[in-house]
C-alpha cells in the first residue's frame, strides 16, 4: 500500500507545512528504513522532528518511521553496545544489550537514539510525541491518509553480489586478469 505515491506530496516550502491546509498545521512525513545503517538515518529522523519555527511557536512537523525492525549496526555492536537503565530501587539496575533490547522491542532502540539527538530543552518531550515508530510497513488508515511527503533515503542501499545477474556480472570491468598458471584455492 505504500507503492502509491499520489498520496505522498512533495514540499517545497522551508517549513514543511502542509500545502493543503492552514499554515500552522505541521505535516506528516514519512521515512522508511530498510536494512540501513544505524547510525545514518538518525540524525535524518532528528533534524526533521528539531524544526522548531520561533515566531509561531510550532514545535516541528511529524515524522513517521516504518521498518525499526530491520534496522542494522556496524561490527559486533549488537553484542557490544548495552542499555542501563535504574528504577530508583535497590537492585534495580538492569542492563540489556542492543540485541537483547531490539528482541524485546523493535522500536526502542530508535525511540532512544532520536531522543539522545534532540536538544535538551522543554520541547523534546513534544517532539518525541511528534514522531511516530512502526517496527514494519503497516501502517494505520489514519496516518496513512495525511501523509504529505516522503523524506528521502541517506544512501542508496547496496545490492548484494547474489542479486547481481550473470549479465551485470560480465559487464564488470575486470581489474586484474590472473595468470594462467595462477592456482585458485
């Protein structure tokens, strides 16, 4: 449902507003991660949620994220990073790791990075109620109808060699020709 692109609007505006409606109604962007990178598009998610307009007191627009699920870190970061966390009771200190936490809920990771980047002011609170995570592309009716544009991706995703046909194969510019007493192992 989300291959119809009628219903996404490019802006133009510096804002974002919406074009259809009044001026101070904030708009509703979408951004789909698929197999991304961690840490290239959160700062995309932040800057988009941070636009805060002073002469009218506008918070910023909303941000839609679809796919958390699927989100991926460099290296052995899943095992590596951990999250603390302290009730206030004692022995309430718990800790889980990128991998445990993303097991229990695939929203929460993003949910935490987004809210580390914004500015720690009185408005980060609004602008946390202003973006809204999904761990898949399923999305609500109601969401779904005013979405208004489609934030674009930080870099293309790189296809994988197995999805590469025996056509593109061959067409690839040979680097280096072995040998031909070369021994491949």
């Amino acid at each position: 449902h989300l291959e119809d692109k009628s219903l996404l609007v490019k802006n133009t505006s510096s804002w974002c507003h919406c074009q259809t409606s009044s001026v101070s109604e904030p708009c509703l962007s979408l951004f789909s991660n698929t197999v991304k990178y961690f840490n290239h598009f959160i700062p995309t998610i932040s800057l988009n949620t941070n636009i805060w307009n002073i002469f009218t007191g506008d918070i910023g627009d909303h941000v839609v994220l679809i796919n958390t699920r699927h989100i991926a870190f460099s290296g052995n970061k899943w095992e590596q990073k951990v999250y603390s966390s302290h009730s206030g009771y004692p022995g309430g200190f718990k800790q889980l790791t990128a991998a445990q936490m993303h097991q229990k809920d695939p929203k929460a990771i993003v949910k935490l990075a987004v809210y580390g980047m914004l500015p720690r002011n009185l408005h980060r609170r609004t602008m946390m109620q202003r973006l809204h995570i999904f761990p898949d592309d399923e999305l609500p009716d109601e969401i779904l109808a005013n979405l208004t544009e489609e934030l674009p991706q930080p870099r293309e995703i790189p296809k994988k060699f197995s999805e590469y046909t025996q056509e593109e194969i061959d067409a690839f510019p040979r680097l280096w020709t072995p040998p031909e007493d070369y021994k491949m192992k």
